[in-house]
C-alpha cells in the first residue's frame, strides 16, 4: 500500500538521522580530541573508527530494509 511506504520511508529516514547523530556525537567527538591532542596516527586510527561506524550503518540499514524472507 502507498500509505506503508510512506511510512516504511519516514521510518527509515528518521533512524538514518539519529543513526548519523550518535556517530557523528560519539565518533566525532573522538576525532575532534585526537586531531587537537593525537598524533597523525591517532587521527589515522580515529578516522578509520568514524569510517568503520559509517559503514556498519549502512550494513545495517541495508539489512533492516531487505524483506523478512531474504533476511533468513
């Protein structure tokens, strides 16, 4: 039905934007500490945990929108 697609889509856009909040809070804040205190392989190690957050949210989300029977 249009109508849950709709919600499905406002449903998934607002975990996307909560998702991105918590890792930008967390991991960002993690990167912004080391750039000012690290060394350029801190940054190097604390970017790469940002990115590796960054794509664990897509895994994520690519899972939760695939049908139930695919999932299994």
């Amino acid at each position: 039905m249009p109508g849950e697609a709709l919600s499905m889509d406002a449903s998934i856009e607002h975990w996307a934007c909560d998702r991105a909040q918590t890792i930008m809070l967390e991991e960002g804040f993690r990167l912004i500490h080391s750039a000012r205190s690290g060394t350029p392989g801190d940054i190097r190690e604390t970017s790469l945990r940002m990115a590796r957050a960054i794509a664990a949210s897509l895994v994520e989300a690519r899972e939760s929108s695939r049908p139930r029977q695919m999932r299994e």
